[in-house]
C-alpha cells in the first residue's frame, strides 16, 4: 500500500485550513490577543467619560464591527438589538431615579409626577451612566463573539509566554464546560426513562435538580482522574516548555487591526474631547 506524500506540507496554522466563514467575516481569522488588545485602551478610557456622545460613538463603532466581522445570526440580532438597548433603558431610568435631585434641579423638567420631579439633569447622568457600560460592553463582544476559550488560551502560551503549565490547565477546565453539560443532559434523561421526574411544581423542580448532583459529581470524578491519568502519560509539567500541535500566530492584520482600532479610538476622543469645559 503507497501513501501519498505530503510534500512539507504542516498543517499548523488552524485558521489557514478551515475557513467556515467568508473572508469578510475577519475576527475569526485573527489573532485572540489582537482582539483583546484593539478595544482595551478605549474600554479603560471609557471608565472616565461622564458625557452621552462618547459612549454612543463607540457603541456604533463596536456594532460596526461586529457586524461586518461576525457570521449574523439570530442570537447575535437578539444581544445587539434587544438584550443591549432593553439593559441602557433599565439602567439609564434606574441611574436617573437614583440621582440626587438637588445636584440637578437648575436643569429643565422632563415630568412632573404630585411632589415628585424627573429633571433633564438626572436623565443625563443614567443615560451617560447606561451608555458607558453598554459601549464597554460593546467593545468585549469584539472579542468574545469571536474567540474560543482554547484559541485564547493558546495565543497567551504562544505570544504572552504563560506557562504551559498554567495555560493547558486552564485549557482543560474550559474542556470541562460542555462535558458537564452533556453529563446532566444523560444524566435527565436517564430520570425521565425511570419515571423518576418528581411530579410539577417549584418544590418537584427542587427536588428533581437535588437529585442531578450526586451523578453529575460522580461523573466530574471520574473525568478529572482519565484526564489527570492522560496528562501524565504524556509527561505534563516534565519539561519546561512543549512542543505545540496548534499555532496561533500573531500576522501581519493583528497589527493593523489594533493600530487601525486604536486611532479610531483617539479621533473618537479627539472629536468630542469628553474632558473639556462645560
């Protein structure tokens, strides 16, 4: 039986083998780190803005983005339009509410409820208040919509030089996540083959999770000690560092990404200089 060489060819380079997604949709094709770094200096910068443009420009940033770096879905649609704006009405009317109206009473009146007055002043704060956190929030989603927990783990081994040690096991427990989800979903359905649902009502719910922790513990054992027996099998923590199987490389277009996100940041800031006289 021949096999076919391979003429040289590694495949080294996860994101230059599988391309799920179009070339438009860039986040996925790079580097975690880049992600993280691009929007960090704004997400900091942003902690001390007390104005309502600033944020708002950078919400439409971030959106900008996202949208056109990110495959669209139902659930992205949900966090962007809904989850988002639904989270700065609640903190925006719930900031507004709690502002002491003696800071703010030269302002005008937005309503007037018996004794009690809303004043434009204090709507200003909770909206500047919403809004920060959501552009904060917006920033992260670059990242997070993006990046898997193992390609972030592997990037900080690789470029940040953590230790493997450190990294590989943080790359276990994020191993862990879904085993134990698939653990409960057999662990449910075995109840429900035995009849053993509980009946209806809070209590039965009560009851019914109660029974799910001793097998989900179990099973968490049982894992733990097959991936603590094959990491000494392939000698962890033996040697000072590893030979990796994934690359995460740091390109070209990691950089321009994060320098491209930086000066859009400071013409942001620059534009409407949030710090300056009122």
């Amino acid at each position: 039986m021949t096999v076919a060489p391979t003429q040289g060819r590694a495949s080294v380079d996860p994101y230059a083998d599988a391309a799920p997604a179009p070339a438009i949709r860039f986040l996925y094709g790079l580097n975690p780190l880049a992600k993280f770094l691009a929007p960090l200096p704004a997400m900091l910068v942003l902690v001390f803005v007390r104005d309502v443009a600033t944020p708002l420009a950078f919400v439409v940033v971030a959106y900008a983005v996202v949208l056109v770096g990110v495959r669209f879905s139902a659930r992205l649609a949900g966090i962007l339009f809904l989850a988002v704006p639904a989270a700065v009405l609640a903190i925006g009317l719930g900031f507004s509410l709690w502002t002491d109206a003696a800071r703010v009473d030269e302002s005008a009146v937005a309503w007037q409820i018996g004794g009690w007055t809303m004043y434009t002043g204090a709507l200003l704060i909770g909206f500047a208040t919403a809004l920060r956190l959501a552009a904060i929030l917006s920033l992260a989603l670059i990242a997070g919509l993006s990046t898997t927990g193992p390609d972030l783990v592997r990037a900080m081994v690789q470029q940040l030089r953590v230790p493997y040690r450190i990294g590989y096991t943080a790359l276990a427990a994020f191993r862990f996540v879904p085993r134990f989800g698939h653990e409960l979903d057999v662990i449910r359905q075995a109840h429900r083959v035995r009849g053993a649902h509980g009946g209806r009502g809070p209590f039965s719910a009560i009851a019914r999770w109660t029974g799910y922790v001793v097998p989900l513990l179990a099973g968490a054992i049982r894992h733990a000690e097959r991936v603590a027996l094959a990491m000494d099998a392939r000698a962890f923590g033996a040697h000072p560092d590893r030979t990796e199987r994934h690359l995460v490389p740091w390109r070209a277009r990691d950089t321009v990404f994060v320098v491209a996100l930086w000066v859009v940041s400071a013409a942001v800031f620059w534009v409407f200089f949030p710090w300056g006289l009122a």
